[in-house]
C-alpha cells in the first residue's frame, strides 16, 4: 500500500496548501458579509462598513455542468435536468415511490398499460398550462430519439384520453416502468424546440434565468410550481473544471456549499463545516466472464472490433479469490480518508438489494491463496501464479485519476496472492477496446433498477457501457423477466434479488462474481455554518444536482 498511501498524502498535501493559501483571505470569509464604502456625515471621510449577505441567496458549487443541457429526453434517471423539470412520478427521501405531476395511476389487467391521471392546476413556469398532450408528447419524442439512459425498451406509445388523463401503452409487461414514471421530466409540446437544452421551459422547482456556459448559471424559483416552494429568491451555481479549481474556490469560502473531493474533508476553513452524504455511488471492477476465442465485438458495440473474454478471468476461482482479497474496510480507513461504506453490489441497501449478499469476508489473504492452490494456480519462482501455461497476469484499466488509488491498490493486494495487474490510465476512448478483454475500474450506483438488469442480463452484453464482462447466466435471465413481468412492485424486487443470490446460483459475489465491488464513496460539501439542510437522499453515481431535492427544508439558524 505504500504507493498508494503516498498518493493520498500528496492530495492531502494540497488541500493543505489551499487552505493555507485562502487563509490569507480573511475579509473573504467573513459571515456572509460584503464590504460597503459609505461617506461619514461627521468626518466626511470614506469608511468601511459591511452589511449582511441576503439570506434569501445562495451560491453553490456542486459540480460540472451538463455537457448536452438541460433537456430531459437526453439525460439519465437522475439527471441535473430535474431541477428545472418533474415527472409523474418521484421518489421521497427514503427512495419512495410517490406522486408527482400524477395525481393517480393504476395498471391494466394485462399489465401493459399505465393510465395516469394528472393533478389540477398545473403549469409551466410562463403559466401556459401543463396537460396530457404535453405527457405524451415527452413520451413519444423521447421514444423516437431513442432517449438515453431512460428506460423505453418496452414502451410502444402515450395516448390521449383527456386533458388530464393519459395512457402509456408498452409492447409488453414491464413493472420496472414506474421508474421511467418517477425519472422523465415532462416538456412542453409547444415550447420544446432543438436547442431546448440551453433554455428548458419549467415544469419542476426552478426557472432558469442565466447561464454562463462553464463559469456559473443563475437561477429562481418558479412560481407555478406544483411541489414545495424553495425558500430562496435566488441561487447562484458555479462549475468547475477540475477538482484543484473546487478546492481554491472552496478555499476562498464564497460558496454556501460546495462539494469537495474526499481528501479535503479535513481542511479548514473559517465559517465553514464538512458534511458526508451516503451514497450508491460505487466503485468495482469488472472481470471478464468468459476465455479469451478469439472473437470481437460487433458494430453495435461503442468499441467495434474488441477483443472478448480473458483466460485468467474466466476462472472463478480467480474472481472469488480477488473478491475475498480485498480489504474493504482498509480502503475505507486508508485510501478513502475514512469517506465510504463497503459496497457488495451495484444497488447495497436499496429496495431490490438482495440483503444475504451484504456479508461478505473479505481481508482474507490466506484463503484467496488456499483458494487458488485448490483450484491448481500454483505459484512460480516470480511469485506469480500459473496454471495449463498462463500466467495469472492482466490489465487493469480507468479513466479517472481519482480512481487511481483503488486501482493501485487493487493490483497490491493481488500481487500478495500470486495475481500480476498492471494498472493502466487513460480517457474513455483509450480504455474503452478493452473494456471486454481486461479488467476495468468503473463507476455506478443510480435510483434505478434497470442499472443492475442491464448489468448483467445477457441481452445486453456489450450494450453501451453495460455488462462488458460478457456475463451470462440462463437462471439469472430467468429472474430478470419474471421480475420484469410481475404485476406489482414486491414481486419484482423479489426476482431481482433472487438474481443476485437464490441459494445456489447468482450473479452475486456468492454465486458467479463477475464483479469485484469495493466502496460507495460518500459526497462530502463544505457547508457554510448557519445553514441547515437537513435529511438528504442516499445520492446516486451521476447527477450532483440531487442534494436540491430537499431544497425546501433548507434554513439558516
């Protein structure tokens, strides 16, 4: 670990050196304060006096912009457009299901049609009213561009019934499509135009007033929203490029809260304090499933012409070895400053999580080896193992220099049980011909559950970024689509979980563990003393707009 203990200490160092340098800045961290130059009426001189920040502002800092803007149709289920739309559907704090712009759905009997009946009184933020024609409309188009990241695999059409009713007809039964309901944010047919991105028209929480693409974007409640009202007349977010920019601006204490890197959770800052929010945004690596025969990915593929499967992999001994390796809690304490819970899963502690899976004994280096021995990895004079003439040697890949801490620490702790990994970095366009031939370090975790479906169900092998390990169990494909087909949200969650681990089969790290899983990295935000904001939701891989959700309980003290 001394490699990558090194590493942190010199992130460590720089948070350090910022804090240092902001510190100097004192005028600058005063309360929420600003400087006023007013003329005495006794001396006539200039003098100095400060007022108090409006209380009723705020200005964040809570990550990038999107690249694409703020259009729904094209964003994933936990998008940053959701700040200036709402869906049908929403999920609480505790990750709910509850009405949104829906005052009432139900299924039909052949579980292929969802017919919402919409609230009274709804509209946009120009106070044009928001109706069925506008649901569809949403549906419909997001169909028809293939939307990415939402899930229309199974919808067919939206049709009108009234003003305030629609039905949502799907080519088959998919119980899973209440998530679609409580993600796609709904625009306005009239309004909606081809650079709908750069000034979306507001259905949800907020009015978009002005963004400065890369520097900052201004925003303001929007009267007509439905929903709870957010208590500030004015918020103000800026972005960042990189992680050194967040830290010299959080630094300089002009946000009232900012996310920061996990190393900085020990800065100071005067007027200012961390908090951890849990999360689903977790950390594993992908093992390739299946040997090495010489075949490639299709055009259908981001990466055409591939190669697939790895004959170190494709043992699972291999797998199940490097899974029990791993020392979670270690990572936690040393590589992660103490900001992660241990993961087991692309969905720990979620509803459709399978709860025998949390437990895992890991830490174990002499089992990994035993294990290996038994299943005749022997180990050569180099102390890497060999088995039939291959070598227990592969590449590791990421495509973020956060990540390489995990990486480096991943290939220590399989070179001390006979494992060689040499850690490679690069962009995605670099990583991704060998996303299906090697292992990966990826990222995941988001509020739906068709993440783990497409995760490892077999259909979507080499689909986009999903199931790249070429996994592929006959059992699990079976639980996938009855789960899918099920007619109410219990049974679906049931099959899912069974997925993972039924006893004897799954995809789980118990069953065929095509995945090593680490950590959820928490989100830590330096939060501006005063400001309270209260319980926030368990917040997903992507989207750092989510902490808004619970915007309407924010308060000063």
């Amino acid at each position: 670990m001394n490699k990558q203990v090194k590493k942190l200490f010199g992130l460590m160092a720089l948070v350090f050196a910022l804090t240092a340098c902001g510190s100097g800045s004192g005028e600058k961290k005063e309360e929420a304060k600003e400087e006023v130059k007013t003329e005495s009426q006794e001396t006539g001189k200039t003098e100095e006096k400060t007022k108090e920040k409006p209380k009723d502002e705020l200005v964040l800092g809570i990550g990038h912009e999107p690249e694409k803007g703020f259009n729904p149709i094209f964003e994933s289920s936990h998008s940053s457009s959701m700040i200036f739309h709402s869906a049908l559907l929403k999920r609480d704090v505790n990750l709910h299901i509850e009405n949104d712009l829906a005052d009432s759905y139900k299924l039909s009997v052949d579980n292929k049609t969802y017919t919402v009946k919409l609230k009274d009184g709804l509209k946009f933020a120009d106070g044009s009213p928001l109706t069925a024609e506008d649901v569809a409309f949403t549906y419909n188009t997001a169909k028809k561009e293939a939307a990415a990241g939402i899930n229309l695999e199974r919808f067919k059409e939206a049709k009108v019934v009234d003003d305030k009713t629609i039905d949502l007809v799907l080519e088959k039964p998919d119980i899973s499509f209440t998530s679609t309901l409580a993600s796609l944010g709904i625009v306005s047919k009239n309004y909606y135009n081809d650079s709908y991105g750069e000034k979306p028209l507001s259905s949800g929480p907020f009015e978009l007033v002005e963004w400065k693409k890369g520097q900052e974007m201004i925003v303001k409640p929007n009267e007509n929203y439905h929903g709870p009202k957010c208590p500030f007349k004015k918020i103000t977010f800026l972005f960042f490029k990189d992680d050194d920019q967040a830290l010299a601006t959080a630094s300089e204490g002009v946000c009232d809260l900012i996310r920061v890197p996990y190393t900085a959770k020990d800065m100071k800052i005067e007027g200012f304090h961390p908090i951890s929010i849990k999360t689903i945004d977790n950390r594993g690596i992908s093992l390739p499933y299946v040997p090495n025969e010489g075949k490639v990915t299709d055009d259908k593929s981001i990466a055409p012409g591939s190669p697939i499967g790895n004959n170190v992999t494709c043992d699972i001994a291999i797998r199940k070895a490097l899974n029990i390796a791993m020392d979670r809690n270690e990572i936690i304490k040393d590589v992660l400053n103490g900001e992660a819970t241990k993961a087991t899963s692309i969905a720990d502690n979620l509803p459709w999580y399978n709860e025998e899976t949390a437990e895992i004994h890991d830490g174990d280096i002499e089992g990994a080896k035993k294990m290996l021995d038994e299943a005749g990895w022997k180990e050569g004079a180099d102390g890497i193992r060999e088995k039939d003439g291959i070598k227990a040697k592969f590449d590791l890949y990421y495509a973020y220099k956060d990540r390489e801490n995990l990486a480096v620490y991943f290939a220590e702790k399989a070179r001390q049980i006979g494992i060689e990994i040499e850690t490679k970095f690069g962009d995605w366009d670099f990583v991704m011909p060998h996303m299906y031939d090697q292992a990966v370090l990826f990222g995941w975790g988001g509020y739906d559950p068709l993440d783990m479906y497409y995760s490892y169900s077999s259909k979507y092998r080499a689909y986009d970024f999903y199931n790249t390990n070429f996994y592929s169990n006959p059992k699990v494909d079976e639980y996938f689509d009855k789960g899918l087909s099920s007619g109410n949200l219990d049974d679906f969650y049931d099959y899912f979980k069974k997925a993972q681990w039924d006893g004897q089969t799954g995809f789980s790290h118990l069953g065929d563990c095509p995945w090593v899983w680490l950590v959820n990295e928490n989100h830590v935000y330096m939060v501006r003393d005063g400001l309270e904001i209260g319980q926030t939701k368990i917040e997903p891989h992507s989207s750092r707009f989510t902490i808004l959700d619970s915007i309407s309980n924010w308060k000063w003290e």
